[in-house]
C-alpha cells in the first residue's frame, strides 16, 4: 500500500493566506510564504496554493508569490487558481510549481484536461472538484464555490480521469472549515471508482478524522488548512498518531 500523505492548504487571496466556513467568512491566517516554510521544514509530503479568487475576478495566479514560495521548501508544490490556458500552466512550472490544479476551467472546457495531460504529463495535473449534496445529489461548483454545474461529481470525476488527470482534490462544501470530518462516503466511493489517487479536502478538525478519511474513506491524501495554520495539530504529531493506527504514512 502507498504510503498516505499530508498535505497542507494555502488558499491565497490578495497575496495573504485566509481560511472560511463553507467558502465563506473568510479571516488571515499568516504570510504564505512563512507557512510554506514551517510546513516544509515539518514533514508534510506536499503543499497545495489555491489563489480562491483568481478566476472569479478573471486574473492570473500570482506568479512572484509562487516564486517566493518554490524557493523557500523542499515539498512537491500544487498550484491552483486562474490557470485557463497552457500558457498559463507553461508560466507556473516555470515559476517553481510541481502540478498545476484546475477546477472552474476544466468544467467549462474539459478539454484542458487532455492539453495538459498531452503536453505535460497526467503528473502534472490535478483535477479539483468543489461539491456540494444538493437534493441527494453531489453537484460540481465553479467559481470558488459560486455556481452550481450540471455536472456531478462522480461522473466528473471519472471523465478527468479519462482525459488524463493524474489525481482528484475533491472538496466538500458542506464540510468545508467545519471541522466536523472529512465527506468519507463520498471520498470511499470516489476512491474505489478510480484509478488514480483521490485527495481528501474540507472537515479536518482532530487526528482521528485524518485516520477515518484514510480508513473509511479510502483517500490516498488528505488535505488540511486551519488546524495547520492556527497551530491546533502539529505535522509530526499526526504522523506519528497516524503510525500508531496502522496507516502507513512517509
């Protein structure tokens, strides 16, 4: 079994790092490229930066801040946010990322998805997903949460798989700073219909829930931001509690 990884969250808006409730109520958590940093120097397997406003003020991602960050870990380095075209995927790379995520673009043309694939490789690209349980169904959002597709969110799913994503960050909105646990269920049947690895995105507030997302919901990854960022679990302390569960962890 792949040993599991933690990944912590930068969700970036206007260069500082925030965290909300449900996408919303958004408060500062520190400088990015700080907690970049001491997430580096901590042990997490990866770090993810969103740029949450991005495409809905149909900008670019910040590239000197990607820059400051790349320089400053050691960590693999998503990141996410505004990337429409390959230009922009080409600008990023460039800029220190290890993969891209894309989100509100591939929704409105999955045909990103195959480009990046072809022209980087399936490693580069993550497909993220923001969904939210409306009337018993798992429904995809655009936007950072702001318009609801047509789309849901397994079907999504297995057609970036298909046009060659390397991995899924599936987010639930419902979940999302709650601190109530990851969307297992949904996780465990995302996880078990494909074949790529399924990152674990919005509930985490104890150990246990990162043991649970690993356990019951079959996640390969599990994302994390505010108890990170406001110091409530230490890196090398769920790692270690996570050992002592049986999980196989880096």
């Amino acid at each position: 079994m792949l040993a599991k990884r933690i990944i912590p969250c930068l969700d970036i808006k206007d260069g500082t790092t925030v965290k909300g409730i449900n996408f919303v109520n958004l408060r500062n958590a520190g400088d990015p490229v700080e907690l970049a940093k001491k997430y580096s120097a901590e042990g997490a397997d990866e770090l993810v930066f969103l740029d949450i406003t991005a495409t809905h003020e149909g900008r670019k991602t910040f590239t000197d801040l990607v820059e400051r960050i790349a320089l400053n870990i050691s960590i693999p380095f998503t990141v996410g946010g505004g990337i429409n075209e390959l230009s922009d995927v080409a600008r990023l790379l460039g800029a220190g990322a290890d993969k891209v995520s894309v989100n509100s673009t591939a929704l409105r043309n999955p045909q990103i998805i195959n480009d990046i694939a072809t022209n980087f490789g399936s490693q580069v690209c993550v497909c993220a997903i923001d969904a939210r349980f409306d009337n018993g169904k798992w429904m995809c959002y655009t936007s950072g949460g702001r318009n609801v597709t047509d789309k849901d969110l397994f079907t999504w799913a297995k057609e970036a798989e298909d046009r060659g994503a390397g991995e899924i960050l599936f987010t639930s909105m419902d979940h999302d700073g709650v601190k109530q646990g990851y969307a297992n269920e949904a996780l465990c049947r995302l996880s078990e219909s494909l074949n790529i690895p399924v990152i674990a995105s919005g509930g985490a507030g104890t150990m246990e829930h990162f043991r649970d997302t690993f356990t019951q919901g079959k996640a390969d990854a599990a994302l994390a931001a505010s108890v990170f960022h406001f110091g409530e679990i230490a890196i090398k302390d769920l790692k270690q509690y996570l050992r002592t569960e049986g999980i196989s962890v880096r």
